[in-house]
C-alpha cells in the first residue's frame, strides 16, 4: 500500500515548523525488501547541500525522515503582518489630481465639453469630462477602455468616473470626421494658453539647444511613422512593411516641449513617404502651434519619409511673414556616390556633437556643387554628407563603394542657406546642420516611446472611428504630460525632463489619504514620500495659474 503521511504547520516563537508525522504506511516492523524497507538516500543527508540537480546549496541543515522537523525561518519584514481590504479613505494614484487641475487650469476640459457638444442631445455624463478623464487614465497607465474603473477610487475627488460604455460613445464621438475639426481648434486653444504661461513661467519656454546653441524663437517639429501591432481582427487593420499586422499611424511632434501636435491613423499598409499624408499631418501640427509663435518653424523628416514633393511643399510654406527651415533623409544613388568620390580629402572636417565637441572618425562635407542630381530639384537647396567608421551591424549592408572606401555614409538635403540661421553663429557650417538633423533621432523616444508608453501600444476597439478618438485620447495625454510637468515641475529639473514611467513611479502613483473636517477636503500625503516636496510644489504652482477666461 502507499505509504501516506500527516503535515503539521506549527507556529513558535516566530517560527515556522513543518512536522511531518509517519501515515499508515510507516510501521516499525515493515518487510525486508520492500520500498519501505529500502533506505533512502535523502533519509540520513545532513550536508549543508542536497542531491538535486546542480546540487543548489541551501543554508538551513536538512534530514528527511518521518517525524522531521523542518524550521522555515521567516525573513522578519512579513512578521504579523495583515492584509485587509477595507481601508477608508485612501486613495491611489494621486497624481491623477495634478493632471486633471494642469487640464482645467489651461482650459482644455471647458473647451472640449464645448467641442463635443451637440444639438438636441444632452448626455448625463460630460463628453468633455469623459475625454480629459480617459487622457488622464492613459496618462497613469491604462491601456484600454475599461482601465477607466481605476478612477473609481477618486470619486470622493473627482465625482463618479464614467463608465466604459460612456467611454466607447465619447471616443466614438470624439473620433468622427465631423469633430476630428472641432476637437483640433479646442486643443489649439487650450495649447496657446499653455505655452503663454510656460513662457511666463520662471524657467521661460524651452527652446531647443543644439551644438551647444540656443535656437531662440525657433519651433522644431519632428515627423516619423510608427507601428501599432493588431492582435486580433480590427477594422482597416493590415498587414506592415515588417510582416506584422495592425496599423501605420503618422505624427508630428514639437521638440520644445515634447508634445504630440498630430496624428493621423492609417492601415498598416500605409506607405512610409506618402506625400498627401505628411502634407494633412504637417498642416494639422501647424495650425496646432500658436500663431505667436508660428512665425519660425524648423520641420525635421527622416530619409524614409521624404519625397521630391514633401521638399517642394516645405519651400513653398516659406514665406515673407513665415521662415521654415527644414532637413530631410536622402537616399544615396550611385551619381551621389559619385559625388562623395569628388570630394577632396582635406575638404572633410571633423564631425561635432550634441554638447559642441569634436568627434573622432566622424567627417562632415558638403556636396552640393558635386551633386549631378541637384539640378533636378529645386534651387535653393544644400546637400550634406557625413560618413562614419562602420559598427559589425552595419558592414553586412554596405554597398560595394562604401566597402571600397571604408566608411558608412549619409546624406542630408536642407534649405538652411548659406549665412546660417539669423542670431544663431555659426548655423552656416555643415557640421551645424549635420547635428541638428540627428537630433531628430530624439523623436524615436521623447516622441515615439512615449506615445507607446500612454495608449499607442495597442488600439483597443475593433472600430476605425473608436480607435480614431482613442489616438486622440492619447495625444491628449502627452499633452497633459507634458503641461504639468513644463508648469509644475518647473522648479525640478530631473522631473521636468523626466519621460512618463519615472513620473508614474516618482510623482503619479503617489498613495494618499482623503480627510473631512470643517466642510474641507484634505488631501494627505506621507511626509516620508522621497517626492512629497515636489508633488506639493506642482499642485501650488498649477493651483497659482490665472483662472482661463
């Protein structure tokens, strides 16, 4: 018969003790020969290692036999703890509270409730509201609709959240064609307010430095597609260009402050350097800019999305009140290879970095004069090239002059003129405009990542229009982002240039206690919080704002 046995947990002490007591199998007088008979091998071990595989050491002595004692010391922190799920008060995430006053203070919330108004309805719940309160749920992490249910918990704050169902009509609403119009000018709106007080704020707007100097006045939008993977069936959703499925959404991002400006949603076979949708997005991302500071505008393109009628589109928005300056990515031909041949050894010049310093095996040329193929695009343009030592990656798909020469190259076109940027020295050199260009790299992370990071990982409705106004939600979101983290964390600069995960662990995942006294709600903090300081600096600053009109 099997042999069975009785378990005792036994408490002393603090202790715990596991006592394995003898079934109805472990009789003293059990016959030679059989299994019960047989001494085991772990029965008289005592060794500071047990048999097993890899022979894993342990720190506690070991002796398997019935009637053992075997001690599980506790690790202390766990002593007498109890966990229980009926706390009063307490309230998680409560840097949603930061997100939805930056959302009021600048207006947003007023002007969508307006926006997504229409005639002979009246919803119980605010449209608007709904809206903000999603984008501020996207902002704390959630990732579908029904990730709306996390702000339950601030009802005693915010009031009751809305449900997912009122979540699906407002999204549905807010992604219509006939409000996509409307929802734009009521977040262009609510952003001119937002950079009139950045402006006014004590650090100033943020503008972009780059080789060690300031481009004062200058407004850099940065354009690149990404992909959106579908795991199920959904509406519009096809196949990509990396043998995936779901979607190619194309954005514009303003590098100052690290908001996304405008994004069109698009099936996943959506080409990379379709002209019509970079010329829809580029428009919608300017009107989003406030007209004050509309006046220059640099627009940054990678190679894959630039097209002879994307540059002929940039120079034509250049006008007498208006400067746009651009770089674009260029594809290498064998006549530009040619080009690169011509080029004198002494005329390449050490490449510069983001911080103004030299770098080693990095040159810098110009060829516009070299190049065959400027002649057929339009006057005004210069052709830079950089070549660099290539890494293992890269030497398997160089081409057979680059394996020639034993450099990596690239080439940029831009219609920065030859005296430079004004007030900017030295923005002339092909250096300058090299380093400027690369920063549009920047975009994959404080543009891209950040997207995926705050609702652009998944879309979550098997409808185009829903998924429409879920992208809208989450720009939103990085608007929110990155309004609190421009007004209120001003003050702090590892929280100001922090991206959205370090914000959550630092600053918007803060627990907290709601109190009632005197007719007065008292939202309490832990004064042993590493960012309560911060967190009590950003709710002072944003509660200090002007009031919107």
């Amino acid at each position: 018969m099997p042999v069975s046995s009785e378990f005792t947990l036994l408490m002393v002490a603090g202790v715990c003790t596991l006592r394995v007591r003898g079934g109805q199998g472990a009789r003293e007088d059990v016959k030679e020969g059989t299994a019960a008979a047989r001494p085991s091998p772990l029965r008289s071990f005592e060794g500071e290692e047990r048999p097993g595989s890899g022979r894993l050491p342990v720190t506690t002595r070991s002796n398997f036999q019935t009637g053992a004692l075997f001690a599980m010391q506790h690790n202390g922190w766990d002593h007498a703890l109890k966990v229980t799920a009926d706390g009063k008060g307490l309230v998680g995430h409560a840097g949603a509270v930061l997100l939805r006053k930056a959302a009021d203070q600048v207006g947003l919330t007023g002007l969508l409730s307006g926006a997504l108004k229409e005639k002979r309805t009246s919803p119980l719940f605010d449209r608007g509201i709904a809206l903000v309160s999603m984008a501020a749920a996207i902002t704390l992490g959630a990732t579908s609709m029904s990730d709306i249910g996390l702000l339950a918990h601030l009802a005693p704050l915010f009031g009751a959240p809305p449900s997912g169902p009122t979540i699906r009509r407002a999204l549905d609403l807010a992604g219509s064609p006939r409000m996509l119009d409307r929802v734009a000018r009521a977040r262009a709106k609510a952003r001119a307010r937002a950079w009139e007080l950045i402006a006014a704020a004590g650090t100033g707007f943020p503008w972009l430095a780059v080789a060690g100097k300031v481009l004062e006045g200058w407004i850099v939008i940065d354009m690149d597609a990404t992909l959106v993977t579908a795991r199920s069936d959904k509406e519009r959703a096809a196949a990509t260009w990396k043998k995936g499925y779901g979607f190619h959404p194309l954005g514009a991002w303003c590098r100052n402050t690290r908001e996304c400006l405008a994004m069109l949603l698009r099936s996943g076979n959506a080409g990379s350097n379709t002209f019509a949708d970079h010329k829809e997005v580029l428009a919608a991302a300017l009107k989003q800019v406030p007209s004050r500071f509309r006046r220059k505008i640099v627009v940054r393109v990678d190679g894959a999305g630039a097209s002879h009628d994307l540059v002929e589109h940039l120079l034509a928005l250049d006008s007498g009140w208006r400067k746009v300056l651009f770089t674009t990515g260029w594809m290498i031909t064998a006549a530009d290879e040619e080009a690169i041949a011509m080029v004198p050894q002494d005329a390449w010049k050490p490449g510069t970095g983001q911080d103004g310093t030299a770098e080693e095996d990095k040159d810098i040329a110009e060829i516009t004069h070299l190049l065959s193929r400027a002649e057929n695009w339009p006057a005004g343009l210069r052709f830079i090239v950089r070549r660099v030592k290539p890494s293992r990656r890269q030497a398997r798909n160089l081409t057979a002059f680059e394996k020639k020469t034993g450099w990596r190259y690239s080439v940029i076109c831009t219609n920065i003129p030859g005296a430079g940027i004004a007030a900017v020295p030295g923005s002339h050199h092909p250096q300058f405009i090299d380093v400027l260009h690369r920063d549009h790299a920047c975009v994959e992370t404080a543009g891209i990542r950040t997207a995926k990071s705050m609702g652009l990982r998944n879309l979550p409705s098997k409808t185009w229009q829903v998924n429409c106004g879920w992208v809208i939600a989450a720009n939103i979101a990085a608007d929110l982002a990155a309004w609190t983290r421009l007004l209120g964390h001003r003050g702090e600069p590892e929280l100001r240039d922090a991206n959205p995960d370090t914000l959550r662990y630092r600053v918007w995942h803060l627990p907290a206690r709601l109190a009632r006294h005197a007719r007065q709600r008292t939202l309490a903090i832990s004064e042993t919080w590493p960012r309560a300081e911060a967190f009590l600096a950003c709710w002072q600053r944003l509660c200090a704002l002007p009031a919107p009109a």
